[in-house]
C-alpha cells in the first residue's frame, strides 16, 4: 500500500512545476474555502466599511450624459475614481471588512437578456482585488440599482427572470474567488407596499431562497461560499419577525444581514423634514437602552442561536451633529454590535464622511482610535483554522505539500490533521493531497 501511495504522490507531483510558489500563501490569495463556520468567519471579519455611493449609483442621467464606461457610473455620485491607495487605506485605518454595494443593471444588455457588462464587471473585480491584496474581507451586493425589484407584486416573472440572470452570471464571474469574498443577496429593498405584509414576507423569502439556489449550482467554490442573507428591509424589528425565514441551505453558511440607523431623526436626517426633527445630540439614557434593546432583540433572534448577523450598514451623518454625539454613536452601535458575539458592524460611508478618499485616511481621529480599541478588545487576534495548513504553523506553503506527502507515503505525523481534508469527505487520501497541489498552482 505504501509503494502504492507513493507512486500516486509522485504523480501527483509531478502534475506540474511547484518553483516559485510563495511560502506564505493565505488562504484569500489561493482561492481556498476553509474548513470553518460562518459564525467563525463573521467574527473573524471584526470591523467593516462601506464603499458607498460609488458602484451603487444609479440614474438615466449618468447613461445620457456619460461616456459610456464605468467611471461615468463610479463618479457620479461625488466619488473620486478609486484607486488602490484608497483600498489600502481602509486597511491601514483598522478596517478588515469593505462592502462593495453594486448597482449590477448599469451598462447591462437591453436585449431581453439582462447580460452583464464586461467591462463594469471587470472594474468591481479590480476593487475587489485590491481590497484582498489588503486583507480584507469583502461583501459585493446586488444594491437598490434603480428599484426595479419594487416590481416584484406586479411583474413576478420578470423580476425574478432578471434577479436569477444577474445572479447566475456574477456567480460564474466570481466562482473561483477564495471565502474571503462573500455574497449578499441584496440591499433594502425585501419588504413591499401595497399588498399583506404576509404575502410580501413571502416574495422576501423567495428571492433570498433564490439566490442560495443559484449559487450553489453554480461551479468552483460557490457550493460552500459563505452568503449574506437579506433581512427584510433590512430593519431588525421586520427581520426578527417569525415570517422572515433564512432559506434552506445545503451547505449551512449564511448569515443574515440587518441594517442600523436608529433613531432615524439623528442617524439619517441632517435637517428637520415633514416627518421629524432633526436630532443633532445622541448618547442619553434613553438613547443608549433603545440601541441595547435592538442589539438584544438581534442576538436573542438570531447569533444566540448560532445564525451569525453583519449590520451591513449603520452611521450618521455628520453635517449639523454635534462632534461628541457622533463619535459616540459610531463606536457605541459598534460595540453593540461585537460584545454580542457573531455580530459584524459595517460603518456606512460615502465620500468624505467619515473617510477621506483624497486622503486614503480616517476624517476623526478619535473614532479610529475608539474603533481600534473595541477591535483589541472584542475581536478574535486568532485566525480561523486555514485549510490546508497541516503543519499548523499558521501558513498554507509548499511546505504542507511535503509533510501530507509524507503522511500519505510514510505514515508520519501530522500536526493538524484536520486540516487535511480538503475534499471535505472525512478522509485523507490521494484526492486531498492532489487537491492541495491544485490550490498551490493558483498562487
């Protein structure tokens, strides 16, 4: 049996070149799907922030008066072009998760088809790259774009004919990308007017089971990506209710995603409007026990229960608010948020509202400072285990290759065994270490 296994590792081997692989391969550069929970994963990804107003923008305006390509999109709305310093400078400010909200209709086919543009395809990718090569995580939606879904009591079929064919072509754009890229299903706009709440909790329900459905059909690591379930309309009160169901999910990774900007008068409004007053103090008694309140009712309902949550956005503005009460709220609905446990906060930002783009560097140094402080104190400084990494040395490398090599040949001892399953079937064998050598030539 051991000459048997040798021969097939040195085919396996021999299947290609490894010179010139890096030794410290991470799992994100590898295309790698590691063997852990979304609970884990989630709380892994500590403190996120949006890349708002950018991809998202929307508007006929932009397709008359453009010039065709998605720069036209990505500036439209007030964002500078993005570069990479900008990526990075989210990472350098303590942030480990960027969401990139998507308005996918932008430049599509208006065939029928709902084909997606290449080329915007291949921009959002390049940001995505970027925001990897800076080790963060990444959270890519399906945004308002334009709000054909409010169709959906009206022109079913449609709507689920486009949703299913945006869907099914991003999963095969992105298919090979490792965990570090997760899917959200949408943004906000899972919760209809005009017809029962019943019947609109049930369209919620189909198109968040949709999505899962199409992606795990799809190829590569899609069967085992972690997904972002939207919440309905995204509001914790609406989503905690029994009629939201997460959908069926053969793979067991989704987390479900709620959004926070409570109270609305201080959170959303810069000036008094017809329906509130604009709020420029926040941080009372009274304040600081409604926000525990939501955050209790969010844990109680799903991370409690093992269901990790990611507020996928939550801020404030800053115009007509006091300093003090918007630092307060920032980190206070942060914290909220990670003193729960398996509950991800992503700051909702726009151009030079809490970040300056120009810059590539946090506007408020106090907030940075605050938001690093709850990182140390609340976030895990250990990774999750790294499929692959067998000799637990906290890298996936060649080396890893050799000592599999030399479990499989010669019975040696593995330091992390567990991590050897590649294949996810309960054994070590040939296949894992063939699959291993796979992973490596990607990097």
């Amino acid at each position: 049996m051991k000459k048997i296994l040798t021969s097939l590792t040195a085919a396996a081997l021999a299947l290609s070149p490894l010179t010139g692989l890096p030794l410290n391969a991470s799992a994100k550069d590898s295309g790698i799907i590691r063997n852990i929970t979304t609970m884990d994963l989630v709380r892994d990804m500590g403190i996120g922030i949006n890349l708002g107003n950018t991809f998202e923008s929307t508007g006929d305006w932009i397709t008359q008066w453009g010039d065709g390509t998605p720069n036209a999109y990505e500036t439209a709305w007030g964002s500078p072009t993005i570069t990479q310093k900008m990526i990075q400078g989210y990472a350098d400010a303590g942030f480990r998760t960027l969401r990139i909200p998507v308005a996918w209709s932008n430049m599509m086919s208006s065939d029928g088809s709902y084909t997606l543009s290449s080329a915007y395809e291949e921009r959002v990718k390049q940001v995505i790259d970027w925001a990897l090569d800076a080790d963060m995580y990444v959270v890519m939606n399906l945004h308002w774009d334009g709000g054909w879904l409010e169709n959906m009591p009206t022109d079913h079929d449609n709507v689920m004919k486009k949703y299913s064919a945006i869907w099914t072509q991003l999963c095969d754009y992105f298919q090979d990308y490792s965990d570090y890229l997760i899917f959200e299903s949408q943004n906000e706009e899972l919760g209809w007017n005009g017809i029962s709440a019943d019947q609109s909790y049930i369209y919620a329900n189909e198109i968040n089971q949709t999505f899962v459905d199409i992606v795990r059909s799809s190829g590569g690591n899609n069967p085992t990506r972690h997904l972002l379930i939207s919440g309905y309309n995204t509001d914790i009160a609406k989503t905690c209710d029994s009629r939201f169901q997460m959908p069926s999910d053969p793979a067991g990774r989704c987390a479900v995603s709620v959004h926070y900007y409570t109270p609305a008068t201080f959170a959303i409004l810069e000036s008094d409007a017809s329906w509130g007053k604009n709020q420029k103090t926040w941080g009372s008694d009274s304040d600081i026990a409604e926000l525990n309140r939501n955050f209790d009712l969010l844990a109680n309902t799903f991370s409690n229960k093992g269901i990790p949550v990611i507020v996928g956005e939550y801020g404030c503005p800053t115009k007509n608010k006091e300093k003090e009460s918007v630092e307060k709220y920032l980190t206070s609905v942060c914290e909220a948020a990670l003193s729960r446990g398996g509950i991800c906060p992503v700051l909702w930002d726009i151009t030079d509202l809490h970040y300056s783009r120009s810059n590539a560097a946090m506007k408020d140094s106090v907030v940075q400072e605050q938001f690093a402080a709850l990182a140390a104190k609340y976030c895990d400084s250990k990774p999750p285990e790294i499929v692959g990494d067998v000799n637990a040395d906290g890298l996936f490398n060649v080396a890893d290759l050799v000592a599999l090599q030399a479990f499989l040949a010669y019975g040696r001892e593995l330091e992390n065994e567990s991590a050897a399953d590649l294949c996810h079937d309960g054994d070590i064998d040939i296949f894992d270490l063939v699959t291993m050598r796979t992973f490596l030539a990607k990097v």
